[in-house]
C-alpha cells in the first residue's frame, strides 16, 4: 500500500531537503510535486487542497524559514499534515460497556464483510482474549449464513444460527439475548450488502440500528475503489451514525487515496486495515505509523509487535543456546526462518517496516519472490533428517537424489548449500561476539518507553529532525 504515493512523495521531498533555505519559490515547486502525488494516489480534491493549503502556511512561518535545517523541517510538517490526516491516533473499538458490546457491520455488496467479520472476531478473541459470538442478518444471500458459520468454526468462534425467511430485527434480538445467556463479550452483527441509492435496504438497516442500539457501527469498503471509497462511506454516513472505518484490500491498493480521504470526508476513524485474504489479516490503523511508511521511515514498533505476536520464542531461544555452544545454523534452523519470515509477510514485509528500505521492498519482492522460498524449502523438504541436521553429508549421489526429489538442478542445490554455509558462518560470529544479546538489548532500550528509534511517541522524524513539539 502507498508504494507510489511514497515514491513520488520521496523523491519531491529529497530534491528540497538539500537546499540550505526555504524560499516561497522552492516550496511552490515542493508543493505542485506533492500535490501531484496525492492526487495521483486518488485522494479526493477537497482533501488535496486542504492538505496542500495547511503545508504551505506553517512552511512558510519563521520558525521554519529559520531553522538549522529548513529542508528537514519541511519533511516534518507533510508527517505530521499526513498523520493529521489519517486521524491523528488509532482508535479503539469502544467494548467497555456491559456485555454484550454489539458491533453492527455495514458496506457494499462485494466489499468483504463477511469475512471482515471473521477476521475481527479473531482480532478479538486472539489479542484482547474476548469471547465473542457472530450472527449473520444477511437474509438476501443464501449462502451468506452457511459462509459466516464456515468461517467462525475456523476461528473459533460462536455462531449464533440464524433463518433466512426471518426479519433481520428478530435475528439480531434472539442472538443478543443468547450472547447474555453464554456471558459473550462481544457480538458482531454481520448485514446485508446494499447501496447507498438503495433507499428500501438503506430503510432496513436504519431500523436496525434503531432496535439493536450497537456500541460500534462499521463501515467495511473496498480500499482499490480509491476516493470512491471516502465518497461512500460519507453517504453511509449520512444515512447510519458510524463510528468507524475498515479498509478492505488494503494490500492490493498501491496508491492509498481511501486512506488518505476516509477521515476528512466522512469525519470518522479508520480502525482497521485487511492486509490479505486469511482470517489473521486484520491489523489496527495507526495514522501517525502509515504516515511515517508513506515518507520512508519505515514502521518499527508494527514490526516489534508483530515479531512478538508470530515468532516463536521457544524456536529462538533454543537457537541461541545451540550457538552459543559452538553448534553450527543447519538446514532444520534454515528451514524454521524460512516459515517464521513467511508467516510476518516474507522479505518485502519486513523490508517495508524498517526506515529507508520502503524502497526496497518491492525490489525484494521481485529478487525474493515467494516462489524461491519455496524453491529452496523444497530442496530441504527432499533431505533426510541426517543430512539436514549435518549438511556435509550432502555429496554427489546424494545431491542428485536430493535435487531429483524437489525437481530442481543441482546447481540450485550448491546455491543452497553455499547460502546455508555463509549464514552458519554469519550467526557463529554474532553468538560469539553476543550479537544476538546486545541486538535484543539495543531494541530494548529504543523502545524504552517511547517512540522508535527513541523518539517520543506519535512520530519517527528522519535523522536530524527536530522532534514533536
């Protein structure tokens, strides 16, 4: 998401911040760039205009006029105007209420409620250890009821049942006085899709809303449809008091003019971002992290707390101590990497979330692709336990055998083979030397109660940027 509006956003900002002062002539050559970027990225014109407009007043003030670095001042208020933005901070679902919280979902027809459903009630039940219930009003769609119980079973979570030749009302009403009866924390209703134009569906859901009174009411669009997206979510709006926004797709959507758009249009937070098509995919919007992406200064803290939720602990420790006693980095430990790196969104993932590699995520994506993972892994796959845990086993006959079985050459074998033996070598000199250790401490401390890389929370500014005032 944002690789071109951050492309065309870097290197505008770069050509200023090399200049030793700010001038009006400078800045309105800064300024047409930027504003050609965002409406490139399919952010809608009034939020352009507005962006634009706020930028140039406070660049043009004497604080940064006369700043040591004026051109690293500049780069600072387009963060915080784009965090501004987005909303400033995430907001939470508000669940301090007496059980059941009820959340209501709303959206178009093909946006991925259904599944949004899903994946929120894992978000809920996984990171905040809630007990939480589904039920589907969807009475249009026959298969949207059997979708919605597939995909709690999946998730585990539980499904209220539900009839389609039922009033949607009477669902829900049922499904809340279960959701008492089993002491639920939270019960998310999942809706028919609809338009806006739709004034008999639009009618229904108003009338819902009225009966159920839910604690959150979300708004789920398609984050591809750009501007369209904050236009619809403003005409939901208007019809439905939303309390927020989540973004579908997100992944898919290389220009981010949704996200840039939903909050001033509509005056309402996007809570949460679909960043694939599996049920884990859900992540809490962070205006002041997406801004801090979108400008190249990487995601630090969403890297340290995805790395805290997916990797396994025990897996490294155990790592760790095999080095430390003088072990070498065989192909079981290659293999583990392999599918922990996977499971935090591969090379181009981890490349994205750290400051000034943004760029490079798509370069990795391309040199690193998925598909020469599995390559690879499936060259280890085609080893015996023996020759994993010992590779200078690997000889001739066996190298033909091991490469016949994942049906690849054996040149792609001694790439294998050479890579493990360099990575070996490579953790052996950081467990010596307590590389490891001093990594995990120097991570520590940048996050010691603030922001990454020690800065106070709410914003990374690049190296030589005054902090947040």
């Amino acid at each position: 998401m944002f690789e071109s509006l951050s492309e065309r956003l870097g290197q505008s900002l770069r050509n200023l911040t090399g200049q030793g002062r700010l001038t009006e002539d400078n800045i309105k050559d800064s300024l047409r760039e930027v504003r050609m970027a965002l409406l490139e990225a399919d952010v809608a014109l009034p939020v352009v205009k507005e962006f634009v407009d706020q930028v140039k007043t406070k660049a043009l003030g004497q604080e940064v006029l006369a700043s040591i670095n004026p051109g690293q001042a500049f780069v600072k208020i387009v963060y915080d105007e784009l965090t501004a933005v987005m909303g400033a901070a995430n907001e939470d679902l508000k669940l301090n209420v007496v059980p059941p919280a009820i959340i209501l979902m709303a959206g178009l027809q093909g946006a991925g409620k259904t599944t949004t459903v899903a994946k929120l009630a894992r978000f809920l039940k996984e990171r905040q250890k809630k007990k939480v219930l589904v039920v589907s009003a969807d009475v249009y769609r026959p298969a949207a009821i059997k979708q919605l119980e597939t995909l709690a079973k999946d998730v585990g979570v539980g499904f209220v049942p539900s009839d389609a030749a039922r009033k949607p009302v009477d669902i829900v009403n049922d499904a809340i006085g279960e959701a008492r009866r089993q002491v639920a924390d939270v019960l998310i209703v999942d809706t028919a899709g609809r338009l806006a134009i739709d004034e008999e569906m639009m009618a229904e859901i108003r009338a819902l809303h009225a009966a159920i009174k839910p604690h959150e009411t979300l708004f789920v669009v398609d984050a591809m449809t750009g501007q369209d997206a904050a236009n619809t979510a403003r005409a939901f709006n208007e019809a439905l008091p939303l309390t927020g926004v989540i973004l579908t797709k997100a992944d898919g959507d290389a220009r981010g003019g949704a996200a840039l758009s939903v909050r001033q249009l509509t005056g309402k937070p996007i809570k949460f971002l679909g960043m694939g098509e599996k049920t884990e995919a859900l992540e809490p919007f962070h205006p002041d992290r997406v801004a801090q992406r979108i400008l190249g200064m990487g995601d630090i803290l969403s890297l340290v707390e995805e790395a805290e939720r997916k990797l396994d602990k025990a897996k490294a420790e155990k790592l760790a101590k095999k080095l430390k006693k003088g072990k070498g980095f065989d192909f079981e430990d290659m293999l583990d990497q392999f599918q922990q790196m996977r499971s935090m969104g591969g090379m181009a993932g981890l490349l994205d979330k750290l400051p000034g590699m943004g760029q490079m995520a798509k370069a990795a994506q391309d040199a690193v692709h998925d598909k020469s993972i599995k390559r690879m892994e499936a060259l280890i796959q085609s080893m015996t336990p023996e020759e994993r845990r010992d590779p200078d086993l690997i000889s001739g006959r066996r190298k033909m055998r091991i490469a016949k079985g994942a049906g690849q050459e054996i040149q792609d074998l001694n790439r294998l083979l050479k890579q493990q033996k360099m990575m070996s070598k490579m953790m052996k000199q950081m467990a010596s030397k307590g590389g490891m250790q001093k990594m995990a401490r120097a991570l520590g401390g940048a996050l010691g109660g603030k922001g990454p890389g020690g800065m106070p929370p709410g914003g990374l500014p690049p190296p030589g940027m005054p902090p947040r005032r």
